[in-house]
C-alpha cells in the first residue's frame, strides 16, 4: 500500500519485484524520477513481470512520467476518465500491453508515452485527445488498429513511428500540425 501523501517516487522503488501483482497509485503522485540508460528507462515499476492490476486513486488527473516505463508485466490499463494528461514515457517499454483505450477526458499524450510496447495491437484514443507528441506510439511493432481522436489538432513526428503493421490510419480533419 502507498501513502496517500505519496508525491514522488524513486526510479527503480519497486523495480523487478516479481510477486508485486496489484498496486492503487494515489492521486498525489506527481512526480517520478527515473535513470536513463541508452536504449532503456527504468521507472519506478521496471521488470515488475507480475504486476498486471493497477488502479489510480479517485480523483488521479495525471499519470507521472515514466510511472511504469519498463513494466513487462501490464497486460491492459484502466485510465480514469478524468485524466487529462498522460506524462512522458509513462507506458514506455510494457512489453505486454496489448490494447489501450484512452478516455474523453484526456487532452494530451506526451512524448513516448507508450512507445516500444512491443505487443500493442490496438490504441483507441479518445476524442479529448488534442496533441500527440512526438514519438507516442513509436516501436509499437504489432500496432494495427489506430482510432483517432476526432478532434486532435496536433500530432508530433514519429507518433506512429516504425510501426509497420499499421497500415490504415484515418486522419481527422481538425488535424493542423
């Protein structure tokens, strides 16, 4: 159990804790600090091959950079509909995340967010959804099935990058950058 007074996290604090199965992020977490290796990022959560349920504290608007990047064991995520921000790399390297569903309420996805999920096949994102940055789904190699928002205006190089299985992508009109 985190403290509910939780505002930042260590990179690594639980990193290859194999019986970590459940976790609940309190909303008060803000801010992950994390170790940048070439060609890795080891959040707070990395290699934790058993974690498959996590849960956001009522009232989470934000999900922290780099919150699970390197988290092998996430099958799927449940984003409360009241994010609005999905943090930098916060999904970066979940090998095993397969389909992400992102809700009306979030308005951007930073840069890399849920790049090298390397098993993804399906993103639906969620008509909130303004900006994609940069390189947001990049190296997603089983990505297939992309549904945009209706109302993106901005979407940064490389969003989709290497992602050779997408073939078919409907742009939006409101689609400006």
């Amino acid at each position: 159990i985190l403290s509910s007074n939780l505002e930042e996290m260590k990179s690594e604090a639980f990193a290859r804790c194999e019986l970590l199965t459940d976790i609940e992020i309190p909303k008060s977490l803000t801010t992950c600090h994390v170790i940048n290796l070439p060609g890795s990022v080891e959040g707070p959560f990395y290699e934790c091959s058993g974690l498959e349920n996590v849960r956001f504290e009522n009232g989470t608007d934000k999900i922290a950079r780099c919150l699970f990047a390197g988290c092998t064991g996430l099958k799927e995520i449940n984003i409360p509909n009241i994010v609005t921000v999905i943090g930098e790399k916060a999904f970066r390297g979940c090998t095993n995340l397969k389909k992400i569903e992102i809700p009306e309420s979030v308005t951007e996805i930073e840069r890399h967010a849920f790049s090298r999920c390397r098993n993804m096949e399906t993103a639906i994102i969620g008509n909130g959804v303004t900006k994609i940055e940069e390189d947001a789904f990049a190296d997603c190699d089983k990505l297939s099935n992309v549904k945009l928002s209706k109302n993106l205006v901005e979407m940064g190089s490389g969003a989709f990058a290497r992602c050779e299985l997408l073939t078919d992508i409907e742009i939006p009109k409101s689609l400006t950058t």
